[in-house]
C-alpha cells in the first residue's frame, strides 16, 4: 500500500484572516478545537506564537496521554502558521525524532477566511510496513493519513462554529 505523507482540509470561516491567525498561533488556544490536543505549555503571555518558539503540547486519544515537544517554523501573521513536532513522551517529551508538521494557511474570501489546515508524516525513515502496522495500532485500525483527515474536519468545523457564533 502506497504511504500518503500529507493531507489537507479547508473550511470558509465567517471571520478576518488576522482574527483567526490570532488565535490559531496561540498554541495553548489549540485544545479549545482539536479532538486531540488539551493545549500546550508556551512560555510567554498568551501572544501569538513567533518562529523558533519551543513549546510542550499535551495530547489524547481515548484513555492514553502523551506530550509533544514543539517548534513554530512559519509565523506570518494573518497568513501561514506551522509547527513542527520532534519529540514525544508520556509526560516529558524525551524521544527524539521527526514526527509530524502541521500547517494553518489563512486566505482572505471577501470578507471571510479559508482555513487550509495541513498535517505532513514527517517520520520518512520508517519503513512503510513498519508504520502501517504502528498508524493502525494508535489508531484503532487506520493509518495516520486517513486518521488525521477526521481530525483536521472535527478541528476546522469546531473553529467555525467558535468565531461564527462569537459574532
């Protein structure tokens, strides 16, 4: 079976592209959306994030926990916000290895804004049988790609439905 390393979502929210980057690259703010993510631990006061910040996000998934260390790659206000995850543990991040990258792209549509939300398997060293059989253990039966598109569509559609409903 071919290996799908990147998928993306996109939903039209009823909000400015800056409003929503606001947010977005306040990772702590990220549990408030993702069916995953319980937030993060940031150091600073709650700004928007800038590239380089390192950061701890705390993370589910039915009964299991882990944490995942983090850093911004992409901070373009009102544009593109990314961070890359490169460690992983139960409750500090001591495995060392590339994980994942996730991407936000906010695109300006007439008054409100497309959020393209983009996870890419950044773990290209792991062989494809090895990381099927892992994605479909964590997963309960899907690999990571497929997984992660239900998560992306739960995350998009939550982060509509706060900024329409605020207005």
């Amino acid at each position: 079976m071919t290996r799908t390393f990147t998928v993306s979502r996109s939903i039209l929210v009823e909000a400015s592209p800056q409003s929503v980057y606001e947010q977005v690259s306040q990772p702590a703010q990220m549990g408030r959306w993702s069916p995953e993510n319980l937030g993060a631990t940031v150091p600073g006061d709650g700004e928007p994030a800038a590239v380089g910040l390192v950061f701890e996000g705390h993370n589910k998934r039915g009964p299991f926990r882990w944490t995942t260390r983090c850093t911004v790659t992409e901070a373009d206000p009102g544009k593109r916000f990314a961070f890359r995850v490169h460690a992983i543990g139960l409750k500090r991040p001591r495995l060392r290895a590339p994980i994942a990258t996730w991407e936000y792209r906010f695109e300006d549509s007439g008054g409100a804004t497309k959020v393209t939300e983009t996870w890419t398997d950044d773990r290209r060293s792991w062989p494809t049988f090895v990381a099927n059989a892992f994605d479909r253990v964590a997963t309960g039966g899907k690999t990571f790609a497929v997984f992660q598109v239900g998560n992306i569509d739960r995350t998009l559609k939550k982060l509509k439905q706060e900024f329409e409903t605020a207005r």
